[in-house]
C-alpha cells in the first residue's frame, strides 16, 4: 500500500543557524520604516533584502500561483518573491523568505500556506519564515527577544516622524529635491544611533527629526490635503497602491498617511478590549494593557515636540482615534483594520483633512465592510467629508483608480 504524506508539514524549516547561511527577501509593504527596521537586522547579524521590483511582471507572476479569489496584497506579495526568486540574482539554496502573520480573523494569517504552496513547485528548498506574536508557526518562526522587540518599536516610531514630516514638506520645497536629503539624512541619523547606542532617547531624536526637515526653505501655500486610508498594505505599500503618494504629489496635494504606530496600538488595544467584550485571558489583556499604555505615553510626548517645534501638524493622539471610532462603529469590530478606518477618516476630517482616499484591496471583506460601509455615517457626521474609495485588484487599472483621485480632487478644489 502507497505511504500516506503529511504534505501539511512537507516544507523546508526555518531554523536560527540559518542566519549565518541565508540571505532573507522581504516584500516592500512598508517602504518608509523599512529604511530603518532593514537596517536595524543587519545590525542584529541577518542578511535582509526589501525587494523593489514592482513592475507589471510581479501581479502577472502573482496570478498564476495563487487562486484569484485570494486577496491582492498576497497576491502582491507572492509575485514580488516569485519575480525576484526567477531573477537569477539570488543563491536558491541560500535564500528565505519572509512575511508577517497578525494571526486575527485575516487572510494574511494564511499567507504562509499559500507562499509555500505557490513556490513548492519551482523553488521547494527556499525556506519561508514567519514574524508574528500569536504562536503560530512554531516550527519556522523568527525569534524576536525583547531587545529586538523594542528596537522595532523604536524604527516604526522614527519611521512615522520621517514619513510624517516628508508629506508636509515635499509638497511645499522651494529647490528640488531638499525634503528628499532631509528624509536620507533624518534615516542616517537614526541608523547611526542604532549603531551608537542612544536610539532609545526617542524625545531626542524625534526632536532632531522635524528639525533638519524645518530646515527646508518652504513656499508659503495651501495645497489640498489628501488622507489616506485603508488596509494595512495598500495604503502603504507602493506596489500595492500604485504609488498612490508620488500621484497625490504629481497632482499638487499634500498626501497625509497616518502613522503606523496607530495600526500597532491598534492590534494591542484590541487585546485589550477581547478581556472586557468577550471573555478573553485577562492576564493576557492586562499585559497587553500595560504595552498600550508605555507606547501611548510615547505618542504623546512626541506629539508635544511636533506642537513645541510648530512647523508641522502632529500625528494623531490614539486615544483620540478611540473617540472617534466611537462616533461610527463598536470596537469590538475588529476584522482587518476594522474600526481603526473609519476613526482614521473622522479624525483626518476633524483635523483639516476631509478629503480622503480609502484603498480597498479586492479580497478584503472586513475593509470593504468597514471602509466603505461606514461612508455615509462619516459624511452625516462631517458635511464636507469628501471620501472615495479605491479598488486594487489585477483587473483595476491604474488610469481607472487615478481618474477616480482626480473626481475627488476636482470636488476639494471647488470646496476650498
């Protein structure tokens, strides 16, 4: 009789001596605060690569190995490591791959099964590893202590302050090109105290942060402001948005992406609330609890060094968020980015920014479901709120999602 396989665990493992040997790939879905975290692992012994490639070839390769029914960012994803593994750049028998799990009611809990099976064929010795805080993947996960932990905390702040004071400031630069040398320079300074020691004194480099980008000579304009909001990956990954910031910037708007330590105080502070609605570990929520608060205190006080400096507008306080979620949807609604999207639109509104882009993946229920569907209350609430939502999908077009934009645009330029 023919053995049986278990063909669920019939996969290369990642394993801590591979560190030494394998080059890791990792899909450019946050392409701002990977300058940083990139860096930050090289300085911890792992050789990472962000891939770049983004042309037409990584959504072709991504629809003939995974099911088109699956949501686009895998799709994205999944092409963009295929398209790179067939570059020939890389040694096969020397290469992982590396994707995040949040481990929530989300396909991307599912993108390890999916990646494996879509490279099993054409590539079976490269391994996958896996980044997540939920336990999964066990047998091939990438070990993070509590040194590291925290200086990934620290990048995805420094990351938003760069992001952050960039979009206020590429729009306005007097001589071409300065907000982009403030940005490598502010990315610099950074890695440097990575490198140093002193990355920690967040206040400090904060601080430093918004002063070399208030450097810039600026002219004196009001541009219309676009938020941007959605799905974790659309809204900030290039290849998944089309480079929705470079066209808000070709089209003389100032782009505002909120921050992502809100999307991480997001996932902590639902742990939170599954102790109080739902009957879930109260220890867990507790610690949990303790995080959120230590990351908040964090958020505030930089928040206070962007009104003490006076050049730019602060990120969003959290807890303001919160509030405004409260306006539209429970937060116990938590599937994909769940109330987070449309407390991100209030609070943009409440803040000057009414004009707003959601990024709607083809795939994502939950993001549809509480991006779209919460459209109309926000616009009952805030009477200038103008809102339009944008499919990505292999089909979409980018000339379609773009004349879209601009019926939005022309809409905020008569309202201004």
């Amino acid at each position: 009789m023919e053995e049986i396989r278990d063909y669920t665990n019939d996969y290369p493992k990642w394993d801590k001596s591979m560190k030494q040997t394998h080059k890791i790939l990792v899909p450019d879905m946050l392409p701002w605060h990977f300058l940083i975290i990139q860096e930050v692992l090289r300085l911890e012994g792992y050789d990472i690569e962000v891939l770049k490639n983004e042309n037409r070839t990584v959504i072709d390769e991504g629809l003939k190995h995974v099911h088109n029914d699956t949501c686009y960012p895998c799709l994205c994803v999944v092409g963009q490591y295929i398209d790179a593994l067939k570059s020939g750049k890389y040694d096969l028998e020397h290469t992982a791959l590396m994707i995040t799990q949040t481990g929530g009611g989300c396909r991307a809990s599912n993108y390890m099964p999916l990646i494996r099976k879509a490279i099993k064929a054409e590539f079976p010795q490269v391994p996958v590893v896996s980044v997540n805080f939920s336990g999964l993947e066990k047998d091939s996960s990438f070990e993070i202590g509590a040194k590291l932990f925290i200086k990934l905390a620290y990048s995805i702040i420094y990351g938003d302050s760069i992001m952050w004071c960039y979009n206020q400031t590429k729009p306005y630069e007097v001589e071409a090109g300065a907000a982009d040398s403030a940005r490598d320079m502010a990315v610099n300074y950074v890695v440097d105290k990575f490198k140093r020691g002193g990355y920690a004194k967040y206040k400090k480099i904060n601080r430093h942060i918004i002063s070399l980008f208030a450097k810039v000579e600026r002219r004196q304009e009001q541009k219309v402001k676009v938020g941007v909001v959605g799905e974790i990956y659309v809204k900030y990954s290039r290849l998944g948005n089309n480079n929705l910031e470079k066209f808000l910037l070709s089209e003389n708007c100032e782009p505002v992406v909120p921050a992502l330590l809100d999307f991480v105080l997001y996932c902590i502070v639902n742990v939170v609330n599954d102790g109080k609605l739902y009957g879930h570990s109260k220890s867990k929520a507790f610690i949990y609890n303790l995080v959120y608060k230590l990351l908040h205190r964090m958020q505030k006080n930089i928040i206070k060094e962007f009104i003490k400096e006076g050049t730019f507008m602060p990120v969003h306080d959290f807890e303001h968020l919160r509030r405004c979620a409260d306006k539209v949807l429970n937060q116990g609604v938590k599937m994909g980015e769940g109330w987070l999207i449309p407390a991100e639109m209030a609070a943009l509104a409440e803040t000057g920014v009414p004009n707003i882009v959601c990024t709607q993946p083809f795939g994502c229920l939950p993001n549809h479901i509480a991006g779209k569907g919460s459209i109309r209350t926000l616009k009952e609430l805030y009477k200038n709120e103008n809102i339009v939502a944008v499919d990505y999908d292999p089909s979409a077009t980018k000339v379609n999602q773009e004349n879209r934009i601009k019926l939005m645009l022309a809409t905020a330029r008569e309202n201004n």
